[in-house]
C-alpha cells in the first residue's frame, strides 16, 4: 500500500525560513529606527546654536523646532525594542529636553544630545562608515548633478535657486559648523532628506553613491575639496579600525588588504606635507602602519589592537597639524621644493648620464629619442594622474606595485650598463670600440631601447609627484606652492647642467669609469625602493630592523630591502672583478 506523501517537513522548513527573514527585517528595521534617532539627536547638537544664545532665543523657529525635535526623539527612543539601557536612554532624553526647556548653553544641549546618541548606537548599533573606501571623483559627479543647484559649485549654499529657498541651504564650507558635523550624520540626510526645507531624500541611490557624496560634501570645510588631508588621513582610520574587525572576526585575509589600504589610500600622500610639519609624528605613523601591518599578518589580535589604538590618536594629531589653519607659506615651500628635488633627482641622473654619453660618443642624432621618452613620461604621468581622479580608481597597492616593479626593471638594466661601461673602461677597452663598433652598435632598437629607459626612469616619479602635490595643494597658499615647484625646477636643471657640463670634460676612459660608478650606485638605490613598492604593494612581506633609514639613497629598515641591496652590490662587484680580469 502506498504512504501518502508527508508535507510537514515542507511546512516547518517554510515557517523556519519565515521566521529566519522576519527577523532579518526586523534588524535592518530596527537599525533604520535607531539610525534615524541618531540623526536626530546630532541634528539638535549641531543646530541648536542658531536657536539660543546666551540663555535668549535668537531664532523663535529655530527654538520651536528644537523643541519639537527633542519629543520626537523621546518618542522614537520609546518605539525601539526592550534593551537593558533602555531605561537609561528615557531618563537621558528627558534631560535633553529639560535643557532646551531651560534655554541652557548650546555646549550643555550638545554634550546630552551626543551622549544620548551614542548610548543609542551602542545599545541598537548600525554601521557607520561605508564598507569599502568611498570614490570621491563618484562624489563629485553626484554633487554636481544634484546639488550644485541649490547648494552652489563651491558648497556656499549660494546656488541659483538658494535665494528662493527657506531655510536657505547650508554652507558647507563653515568650518566651525563643519567640526560638528560627521559624514554619518551627512550621510543620514542625504538618505532621508530633511523635513521642512527643500532637502529631499536621495535613497534612490546606491549606499555607496550616497557614502561617496557624503564623504566629498564633507571636505567642502577643507582647503580642497578633492581627496584632501583630512578626507584621507579619516579614511585611515576608517581602514585601520575595519582592519581590525575583520581580523578580530577571523578573515585575516581582509584584515591584510585593508591594513595595506589604511596606508596607501589613506596615509601615504600625505607623508611629505606632514615631514615639513611634524617629522617625528610622520616617523611615527610609517613605523606604526608598518608594526600593525607585522601583527595582523601574524594574527597577534592583542598587540594589533594596542597598535591600532595607537595609531588612532597619532593620525588625529596628524589631522590637526595638517588643517589649513596650520599652514604656512615656509613650510608649504619647503614641502613643495623638497618633494621635487627629491622625486626627481634619480630620473635626472639617469637621463644626464645617457645623454652625456651620447654626446661623448658623437651621437647626438639618437638624443633625440632620450627626450622624446622624458618629455612622454612627464604628459603621460599627467595623463595618468588625471585618468585616476577622473575615469577610473587607481588603488594605492597597484601604484606601489607599478613603481615596484619600474624600479626593478630599471634597477636590472642599470646593472648591465653599468658593467658594460665598466668593462669598456678597463685596460682602455674604450678605444677599440669607439673605434670599430660605436657608428654600428646604436642602432634603431637601441635607440628606442634608450627611449623606453628614459620614459621608465621619469614616469615612475612624475604620477607619485602629482599625488603628493594633489595632497599639499592649498589655495592660500598658491604663491608659497608655485614657488617651491619653480626652486625645484631651477636646482635640478642646476645640477642637470653642472653633471653634463663635467662630464664632457673628463677623458672618454674616466668618463666611463665614473658613469659606470653612478648607474650602479642607482641601480641599488632602485633595487631598495623596489622591494619597498612591492612591501607596500603587500606582494613581499616586511621584517623591521634596526637600521639607518636615507630615503634618498633606497635606504629602509627593512630585511627585505637591506637584504636585496646587498645582493644586488655583490652582484655588481663580482661583475666588475670580472671585467678586471678579463683579457
């Protein structure tokens, strides 16, 4: 006899999947409730100022709307579920509004109305950062697509349509109301709009469009309102206190791309503006991102959280030594000149070198190619940088792995042309090719092969410069800015004209021993910087010790670096005793 078919198991799967996403709704419910309440209270906080002063209403709308606010917010706290601080947060409301009653200091109301809302979150927690890096060029396009109507190109609140609107829209360059205000709470109204003005919802867009606008409103206050110091030291911490979560939650995996984040997206731009500042707190971070990076890899949660802890209030001094009432036209000189001479100094060797012995060689009719590959590597560099704040997002691992990679390269064939100008250079080698072999040797392919050099040598340092002036740029300071890039100028072609000038003075002999000398010297400087780039890129692992650091020279207190340095020198010694012994 056949048994009817039983369909309880059906029934109990389809109540239990019920019950499992009615919960979910439930969470995400709840997480909407406690983050518009949340919104609220740091409403009142940041608006109450224009409603009393000196314990007298200045604005009598203002003050009814704080009024009203603080009874939402009571009725709101009471609509969320049971929690063990519940109780807490009535009595705290309660507070908050007896001081708006009682007209007290804007101080005294916003200190309740933060302490109440963090009791909120913490008590009905939701997210508040995005869960990847905003793109602030999506940002941009966003707020010029829907807000530079009312709230102007530059953020003033003076649009075309600001004269018809009331209240008029808000001034997001104010930097005092600024400080107050979080890109969470930016965020919020962007996402719900505000009641009673003209601010409508924009939850339409994605989460992480309205982050993106969020984040690029916010650094209206700042001197640039493009991936400023501010905007980028707080996606640092953003990164690091993410890292940390992750890897206290066991995906060590993110925790790493995110440590890496936290210093390439976040920190590293900023580095050179904030030497010229404050050095010692810029060693100090480097070293710090360097340390928690070691610990996440070897998963020391305890030590990772101390470090990252740490690190939190160092990139919170390094937000105030860099804010723009901090600047000044010395420093921001000094920065912009060092920043040049620094980045461009090995390119210019290595073009000084190639075109010197071009012209010893009486080949001037290939130096032509050696220009055409500095002057392509420097609008390339431009091209690049613009594509990256633009079209497309260059991350900070792939930069680091593009530069790590060109200065090995170069690294690599900096070794050969060493050895050759050194072999050429012993027991007068150089005659006999001059003489026989030069007028054929530089071909066509070699000469491209000196022009791809020269675009390699150059390009690897103009995109990291454009990033590093992209963080230092500060309109008040243009003059100071434009005055160290033009110092810059004038000392590198200085010691551009001094090199080549010398150098056609030397005899052919010792002019191949002493450019055999400073390729190979570039060549170990190149290999260090190119295991960093890979370090930095989180391809090689890093190993700290106790090491001088010249950052001129590819010098790091890395294993790693040191370790390939010394490969690279014994290498290059080895071959120039070869070439000695050679007949």
């Amino acid at each position: 006899m056949t048994r009817p078919l039983d369909f309880r198991w059906f029934f109990r799967a389809l109540l239990l999947s019920c019950i499992f996403f009615s919960a979910i709704a439930l969470a995400q419910d709840v997480q909407t409730q406690s983050r518009q309440l949340w919104q609220l209270l740091d409403y009142i906080a940041v608006d109450y100022p224009g409603a009393v002063k000196n314990g007298q209403i200045i604005s009598e709308t203002e003050y009814a709307e704080m009024k009203e606010f603080g009874e939402v917010a009571q009725f709101e706290l009471h609509n969320l579920p049971a929690h063990p601080d519940k109780a807490g947060l009535l009595d705290q409301v309660k507070t908050l509004q007896q001081k708006i009653q009682n007209k007290s200091a804007p101080t005294q109301v916003a200190q309740a109305a933060r302490q109440l809302a963090q009791g909120v979150h913490n008590a009905y927690p939701f997210p508040t950062e995005p869960e990847i890096p905003p793109d602030l060029t999506v940002g941009l396009k966003l707020y010029q697509a829907n807000c530079v109507q009312c709230h102007g190109a530059s953020g003033k609140g003076n649009g075309p349509l600001a004269a018809q609107l009331d209240p008029t829209p808000t001034d997001f360059t104010d930097a005092a109301r600024a400080a107050q205000r979080s890109k969470l709470a930016l965020y919020q109204v962007i996402s719900n709009g505000v009641d009673g003005t003209a601010m409508p919802s924009f939850d339409a867009l994605s989460d992480q469009e309205r982050w993106a606008l969020a984040y690029f409103v916010a650094d209206f206050a700042s001197s640039s309102n493009q991936e400023n110091a501010s905007g980028r030291l707080s996606l640092a911490r953003s990164q690091l206190k993410k890292s940390l979560k992750a890897l206290e939650q066991g995906q060590q995996d993110t925790a790493i791309k995110l440590a890496l984040s936290a210093y390439l997206d976040g920190f590293e731009t900023n580095e050179a503006a904030l030497a010229i500042r404050n050095n010692a707190l810029m060693r100090q971070i480097e070293s710090g991102m360097i340390t928690f990076r070691t610990q996440v890899r070897r998963n020391d949660i305890t030590e990772a959280r101390s470090t990252e802890a740490q690190l939190q209030n160092w990139l919170i001094d390094a937000e105030a030594a860099l804010s723009p009432s901090k600047a000044d036209s010395g420093a921001t000189f000094i920065a912009a000149f060092t920043i040049l001479v620094r980045e461009g100094l090995e390119a210019l060797l290595i073009v000084v070198a190639m075109l010197a012995f071009l012209v010893k060689a009486n080949r001037r009719d290939v130096t032509p190619y050696v220009h055409a590959g500095w002057v392509s590597a420097l609008f390339a560099g431009g091209a690049t940088w613009l594509a990256a704040t633009t079209l497309i997002s260059i991350s900070g691992a792939g930069r680091e792995l593009t530069e790590g990679l060109s200065s090995l390269f170069a690294a690599i064939v900096l070794l050969s042309v060493g050895a050759w100008m050194h072999h050429k250079s012993v027991a007068n080698r150089w005659q006999t090719y001059l003489q026989n072999k030069l007028s054929h040797a530089l071909t066509r392919r070699t000469a491209w092969f000196l022009f791809i050099l020269a675009f390699i040598a150059v390009y690897r340092e103009v995109f990291e410069t454009v990033l590093f002036y992209a963080a230092l740029w500060q309109p008040e300071q243009a003059w100071a800015f434009s005055g160290g890039i033009l110092a810059g100028v004038i000392v590198l072609a200085v010691i551009a004209g001094t090199l080549f000038k010398g150098s056609q003075r030397l005899p052919i002999g010792r002019f191949f021993s002493a450019s055999s000398i400073i390729v190979a010297l570039l060549a170990i400087v190149l290999t260090g910087k190119g295991i960093v780039g890979l370090q930095e890129a989180g391809v090689i692992n890093i190993t700290p010790i106790q090491f001088i650091r010249v950052d001129l020279l590819g010098i790091y207190p890395s294993a790693q670096s040191i370790g390939a340095q010394a490969v690279m020198l014994i290498v290059i010694l080895f071959t120039y005793w070869i070439n000695t012994r050679t007949k």
